[in-house]
C-alpha cells in the first residue's frame, strides 16, 4: 500500500477523516496526522475525474471529530501538485511495482513475468516497506517485460532520444557485479539503456543501437551489503553526455566519468525485453538481492522531485 501525504496544509486538531470524492462516487478515508491516503484510492480518484492533471471534478475535503458537515478544501480545476506533495501522482508516472505479493503494475499494465527457465523470484521477503521482490543472483533469476516496453526512443531532443527515470530501493545480499534495470539484448543491434555495477562502478548508459556507440557515465560508489539504499537514475535527454545523474539516499552523485564511445545518434527501438535483477546479454551480471518500489517516469526527475520522493517514503511509507 502506498501513502500520499499532504504536508502544506495545517488541518484542525480534531479532524478524523479525509474526504475525496467525484460527480460520480464519494469515499471516507480514515486519517492520520495530518491525514494519508493509499494510492489505489488516489488512482481511481485520478481515474474517475476523467483528467490525469488537474482532478477537474475532484474535490478534497473533512469531517471533523462528530461532525457531520464537510468542509471542502480544494475545487475543481485545482491542481493536484497545489494541494499534494507526492510527485508520484502525475502523468509522466509510467509504471510502479511494490512487489508485495507479484510483479503486478499498479498504475499501468505492464506486469512483470518470470524469466523462462530460471530460478524464480520470490515476493515474500522483507522489503523496505512490506515484502520486496528477491533474486536468487543466479543466471535467469529475474523478471522480464516484453520488448517494447518502456521504450524511450522517438523524442524530440537533439538525438531523439526520449528523457526517463527509474527509482527503486535495492538490498544486496553480495557486492557482485550486477544488472538493476534495463533493455539491452546479447545482439549488437538489441541496446537501448542499462544500468549495473560491475567492480564497484555504477555504470549508465544509453546505447544506439550497439554497444561502441552510447553515452556512458560512471560513479564510484560501493553499497554495503544487507542495506537498504534509495535509488535514482534518471537521463534528460537534451543534455546529450551530461544527461545522466544518479541518487543515493536523495543526495546526487558526483560521476567519476561521463564520455560519448563512438558517434552516439540516439536510441534504436529494439526487441529487448525490461528486465530487472538478471540481463539478456549476460549470465554473469546476477543481482542477488531484492528490490521495492520501483517507479518509472517518462521525464528526468528533478532534483526536488528526488528528494521528495526519498523524503515521502522515509516519513510516510510511500508503499
């Protein structure tokens, strides 16, 4: 379960429930101080207001203690960014895993599957908030998407490329060379972005479409083993080399290296799967470990944004 909070506004010291409703259904939630809400509930609110952005026939409200008159505090046409504080709730959200019981999106459709004929990974392990998906860090021990999936290709920026961010807890088990996320096949003509630790160098990059022609940046950075760690890789496309910046914990990385290898033109739409925890193109890069919500945006996260997103989940259990 994810909770969304809302920080900005002081509610009276007896207010008890939380109202959100539509033209079309009206739910009470129970509240907390000052009051918190599960994302499902956000997203059917999001869904039945027919806009993604504004919550055009949304309104916020709540009951005080033993009284039953609701006080609306915000209208139609308000903008959700005005009145809520987690940034997980917007359009550029493409997809998000909590994994506490499967690989199922709980935002889109793109529901993670086994990959054929390994060892399974299993969602009853301890997460940072509920269970978490675990890998055995054994060849084909992962969860794959089909090819076409988080394709960033098709933009508009100086080489077509498309911006993106990827945010996830991780926990390892063994400081190994490993594959977190990514679409890069064994064929040289099957790349389109990766991101893995190999020698205790972070490794991003955006490949087009082969492996000698990409943006590379690196970052020395060495995680301690059975830790929870905050997650964030994002790429903003218009910047080129200098697009790709990584987070632990909310605090920016400063990267070792960052080169262009060969003449990079942008990300080829490819038939690599999304896999986590385990590659196609290899069977050594095995992530044994476990990871927990894992969102992914169509845009380059901010630095704010960042920080709210680590901030939210350390105080709120954004999950």
């Amino acid at each position: 379960m994810i909770t969304a909070v809302r920080s900005d506004v002081n509610f009276p010291t007896n207010t008890h429930k939380l109202l959100w409703g539509t033209t079309e259904k009206d739910s009470e939630v129970d509240a907390t101080e000052p009051f918190d809400h599960t994302f499902d509930q956000f997203i059917n609110a999001k869904n039945e207001a027919g806009t993604a952005t504004d919550f055009s026939d949304v309104t916020w409200g709540y009951f005080g203690l033993g009284d039953s008159q609701y006080t609306e505090l915000a209208t139609k046409n308000t903008l959700l960014t005005d009145y809520m504080t987690d940034i997980l709730i917007d359009d550029s959200l493409i997809s998000y895993y909590d994994f506490d019981t499967d690989g199922t999106d709980a935002v889109g459709t793109n529901d993670f599957t086994q990959i054929t004929g390994g060892t399974d990974v299993v969602f009853t392990s301890a997460g940072k908030n509920g269970n978490a998906a675990d890998a055995a860090g054994t060849d084909l021990s992962g969860l794959e998407l089909p090819s076409g999936t988080f394709d960033f290709t098709g933009g508009t920026a100086p080489n077509g490329d498309k911006s993106f961010s990827f945010s996830f807890y991780a926990y390892l088990d063994a400081d190994t060379n490993l594959h977190f996320v990514g679409k890069r096949a064994t064929s040289t003509t099957n790349m389109e972005y990766s991101f893995t630790q190999y020698n205790s160098v972070w490794y991003a990059s955006v490949n087009g479409p082969d492996n000698s022609n990409k943006y590379q940046t690196q970052w020395g950075w060495s995680p301690s083993i059975s830790t929870w760690y905050h997650v964030v890789w994002t790429y903003d496309a218009t910047l080129g080399e200098n697009g790709q910046e990584l987070w632990i914990d909310g605090v920016n990385q400063t990267p070792t290296l960052r080169k262009t290898d060969g003449t990079y033109t942008g990300m080829s739409s490819s038939t690599a799967k999304f896999t986590i925890f385990d590659p196609e193109w290899s069977s050594t890069y095995n992530m044994n470990g476990r990871l927990d919500g894992l969102g992914v945006w169509d845009k380059a996260l901010s630095e704010s944004e960042v920080a709210k997103i680590f901030n939210r989940q350390l105080t709120k259990e954004l999950k």
